[in-house]
C-alpha cells in the first residue's frame, strides 16, 4: 500500500515537471504568500495634459435630515513639479463627511485611503454666507520609478471666498483656480454652491461671479463703444462734408 502511494507521489511529481499548467497543492496554508499591501491602496494617477473634470453633486444634512450644503462642481487637482501634471476628482470615488451648525459648516470630500481631499468651511454672517477655509491634500503615485511618495498639500485660511446672500447660491461656469500652495493648486469649474438656507432642498437664486459677469457684459460694452465710435465717425464725417459745401458756395 505504501508503495502504490509513493509511485503515485511520483507519477504527480513528473507530471507537474513535464506539463505546464499542473501544479502540486500543498495542505500547509501557511505558507501561502499574502497579496501585496501597496496593491490595494488607491492612488490617484497623474496625467501630463489637463481634461475637463467631471461635475459631481455633493450634500450634506444635519442630524434631522434638512440639508444644509449643496455643491455641485468639478474638481481638478494641478501639481507642479518641473512641469505640471493634472488629476480629475471622480465623483463615484468621493465619501462626504461633515456637519452643520447654526452659523459654521464643514464639507469634506475625500478619496478611498486618503489619497486626496478637499475641504471646505463655510461661515454665515448676519445676511450673508461665503468659505472661510479650505484645505486640500493629494498622495498621488510617484512621477517615476525612482521617485518617492509625496503628499502635496495646501491651505486657504481666513478667506471670504464665494461669499453670498443667505437664501441664494453662488454659481460660476469660469474657471476658478485657488493657489492652495506653490505646488499644489486646485481649479473648480463649473461650480455652483449654497449653505446653510437651501429652501425644499433646492438651490436659490443664482449670484452671478465675476468672471462669468465680466464675460457676459465686457462684450456689450466693447461693441456699444465700437457702435459710437461708427457713428462719430459718421457725423464727423457728415459735418466736414457740408462745411466744404457751404465754403464753395460762398465762392
């Protein structure tokens, strides 16, 4: 009995040298090699060339389930390290978290282990409601095989940022690029935001930023100045014209 064990060990043994695809299965589960930690951590990758991030909707409620902040916007992260490289934030990857108090809120978007996150504090006073904080981090995968992690980070303190009438909400379709740090920006576009007064739910009235103003309006008062520049040109021109005419008549 033994021995038709040990020729069938054998006969095992040969098959799995001589055949690819064979392999002996050993019941020691000990020994078996555990997967590699680095594989299951999530790193953002950068890219060498900017695209247009993908807007996501972002909320958050008090504990009694009104909702007191709701973001809507694309995020990009841009780090500049010789040259700049470029990093969309993917809404589905996004967990919330935050709260809400009576006159503060916090709203903080952050990707699977921490790899990145941005961070917004919003403050209400009297009439009116803006950022007075924001903070963002990226870990992304190193920019070559030698190249070692390295978290860029920022901070924007003590700001009045996106300020707006309580009730309304600040939207903007420009680009709204924020130095957080002399390596790491962040551009939010479009962008539309409202905290604290969101009346059913829903976005108030639309405050209009600058930029968006100032690309609407700077046109129309470019050609209402081409227009009256036409049109002295033309009684210019008319008044020179009859002054000559009445000249030769008098001769």
């Amino acid at each position: 009995m033994e021995l038709r064990i040990h020729s069938a060990r054998w006969c095992l043994f040969l098959l799995a040298a001589v055949i690819p695809g064979v392999h002996l299965q050993s019941n020691d589960t000990s020994v078996q090699p555990e997967p590699s930690l680095e594989a299951k951590i999530y790193r953002p990758v950068m890219q060498p060339s900017e695209s247009i991030p993908t807007p996501g909707t972002y909320t958050l409620r008090t504990p009694l389930g009104r909702l007191c902040i709701k973001v809507t916007m694309g995020v990009e992260f841009l780090v500049v390290e010789k040259k700049t490289w470029f990093f969309n934030l993917d809404p589905s990857r996004v967990r919330r978290s935050g709260f809400c108090d009576t006159n503060s809120a916090h709203l903080s978007l952050t990707l699977p282990d921490n790899a990145a996150s941005l961070q917004f504090t919003f403050k209400r006073e009297k009439k009116e409601f803006y950022v007075t904080k924001m903070t963002a981090h990226l870990l992304p995968m190193p920019f070559c095989h030698k190249c070692s992690n390295k978290t860029y980070a920022g901070l924007l303190d003590h700001e009045k940022l996106f300020r707006t009438e309580n009730g309304k909400s600040f939207k903007c379709k420009s680009d709204n690029l924020l130095l957080m740090s002399s390596q790491l920006q962040v551009k939010l576009v479009p962008m539309q935001m409202q905290a604290f007064t969101l009346p059913k739910g829903q976005f108030g009235k639309e405050v209009e930023c600058w930029a968006d103003y100032n690309k609407r309006v700077i046109p129309i008062i470019i050609g209402a100045v081409v227009v009256c520049l036409l049109i002295i040109a033309v009684l210019t021109f008319l008044f020179i014209r009859d002054r000559r005419r009445e000249g030769y008549d008098t001769l």
